[in-house]
C-alpha cells in the first residue's frame, strides 16, 4: 500500500535532486566553464581545474550526490507505480544504473583529478604522463561512462517509466508524456560522445535536452507534494507548467546565444 508519507518522501527526493543539480551547473558553469570545458585538450582543462578546484570539487562532490539521488528516485518511483510487470523492473534497473554510471564520471573530479594534480604540483610524475592520465580519465570515466552510459540509463528510466506513468490513471498524462519525450531527446543525445564529430550538434543542443528532465524533475516534486493517494488524479496546475517553461527558457536561451 501506498501512503501519503511515501509520496512526499518521494517528492523530498526529486526536490533535493532539482536544487542541487541547478545549483551544481551554475557553479560549474561560473568556475570551471562547464559544460564546454570536457571538450578542451587535457592542458587546458587541468589548468583550469587547479586554479579553482576549490570551488571545482566541492561542486563536483554536489553532482555526485545528484547521481546518488537518481538511483533513490528510481527506487522510490518503483515502489509508487510498480504493478507487478517486467516494464516496472526494467525502468528500476535503468534508473540505477544511470546513477551509478553517473557516479562513477561526477567523483573523478573529487578523488583522482585532485590526486594528479598534487602529483603535478609535486612532479611526482611527468607532466605528459599526467595529462595523458587526465585525458583517460575524461575519455572513459567522463565521456563513455558518465557522459554516454549515464544519459543513455536515464533516457531509458524516462521511457520506461514514462510508459508506466501514460498507463497509470492517477498521474498527470502531460507530466507523463513529459517524461517519455525527455527519455527520448536523452538517449538520442547520449550518443554525442560516441562520435562527437559526425553528432556534435547534439552537444550543442545538450543543455536544451537535459534541461528538459531537469524542468520534468521538478514538476513532478510539486505534484508528488499534492498527492494524497494512488487512485485519485491529480493533475499539474497550470501556474506550475508556466513556472516550468520560464526555467526552462532561462536555462536554454542563453546556452544557445
């Protein structure tokens, strides 16, 4: 059975995952040029990382608290939908991976990055050596493990869960399709680091398709706040989808002036 309790537990999740995500990019994007700096040559980006990496990994420790959110919310969104078919598990098992994969690309920066920077700072190590391990860090843990495997689990969690929630009468249909068309726009846009030559559009649009699932995110917080039972609608406030496409706007306007 469900309780009222396990909706607003649910809706503190996706909240705390909203607010730091949004106050992560921020701070990424203020101190450490994010999200273009992942694309710059190894020297460029470990320059800039020692020169601020007292706001760099602290942020980054933020972001990796997010993936750790992530995998709550697709436990807890499990446990609210689930109706006993193999869609349910296969949404649960893709939205912890995503977390997972994602944790695995956020805490680099807080654990080896800092690590070869000292090393640097110390010439433990030849600086060539150095920055080729940081471009196998950023490649592998940065481009193909966070970057392509955590958008494409979480494009997947979406779909399948947006499926769910589509079927599932008590849910918002808006919100639903919200969530199945964000699911869509992140697994196309994972493939961006698979072949950033032939798909670099994609990473140009980036902040466009991720912002989607950050406004779904919060959206979703409200109406889980409202909820008080699995059998009643409840449906979105109009107030609150306009509050939802000004954020949106604000993210993505700027990104692609």
């Amino acid at each position: 059975m469900t309780t009222k309790t396990d909706y607003k537990v649910t809706a503190s999740i996706f909240m705390a995952f909203f607010l730091l995500i949004v106050a992560g990019n921020l701070m990424l994007a203020s101190s450490f040029n994010f999200p273009d700096i992942l694309r710059e040559s190894p020297e460029v980006r470990f320059t800039l990382f020692q020169n601020n990496q007292g706001t760099i990994i602290p942020t980054y420790y933020l972001m990796g608290l997010t993936s750790i959110l992530q995998i709550f919310m697709a436990v807890a969104m499990y446990h609210l939908t689930k109706k006993g078919r193999l869609l349910d598990l296969f949404a649960l098992t893709a939205g912890v991976l995503s977390g997972v994969f994602q944790v695995l690309g956020f805490f680099r920066w807080v654990i080896l990055i800092p690590m070869l920077s000292n090393a640097y700072n110390t010439k433990e190590i030849s600086s060539e050596v150095i920055f080729f391990l940081e471009k196998f860090a950023n490649t592998y843990l940065g481009m193909t493990v966070g970057e392509h495997l955590g958008s494409l689990f979480t494009g997947l969690w979406l779909i399948t869960l947006g499926i769910a929630l589509v079927k599932n009468a008590a849910f918002d249909k808006k919100l639903s399709w919200l969530g199945l068309v964000s699911g869509i726009a992140l697994s196309i846009q994972s493939y961006e680091p698979v072949n950033s030559s032939a798909l670099s559009f994609l990473g140009t649009i980036s902040i466009a398709l991720w912002a989607l699932y950050v406004v779904w995110v919060l959206v979703m917080s409200i109406l889980l706040f409202q909820k008080k039972d699995e059998t009643s609608l409840q449906t979105v406030h109009w107030g609150v989808w306009l509050f939802g496409l000004i954020l949106y706007l604000a993210n993505v306007v700027p990104a692609l002036l």
